[in-house]
C-alpha cells in the first residue's frame, strides 16, 4: 500500500493508544495528523483516518509521560 509506504518512511510517530480490540498508532505528516487503525498490530491496517484537528489527540496525550520534564 503506497500511503503507508509515504508514511511510514516520511510520517513522524506520535504515539499509539487502544481503541477497544484495535491498535492505533498516530503519525504526523505534513501538517496532518493520521491515524493507523490496525487489526493485527503493524500487520494488517484496518482504517486509515487522516486529520488537522489537535482535539482528536486526547488519547495519546494522555499516554505521554511528562513528570521528567517538571521536576
């Protein structure tokens, strides 16, 4: 699949969170933000969702250890 291919080797990781059964991992792109929705982790991609919008980010912020950089 050639979008994965562009993003994967251009796409930049942000993070990766659990929707239920599904594996999500999220890249940033040229100024987009896309979300890998995977069935079987890294194998087989079931959704791609693809979006500017920071309020779709809540579920990997919320996984993003920052206690190193408070104290």
């Amino acid at each position: 699949m050639e979008q994965l291919d562009l993003l994967y080797e251009q796409g930049t990781f942000v993070g990766k969170c659990r929707k239920g059964a599904q594996t999500c991992v999220l890249y940033q792109l040229e100024g987009f933000y896309v979300e890998v929705e995977y069935r079987v982790y890294r194998r087989i991609p079931a959704k791609l969702n693809c979006f500017r919008s920071t309020s779709l980010l809540d579920p990997y912020l919320e996984l993003i250890d920052v206690e190193h950089l408070t104290g």
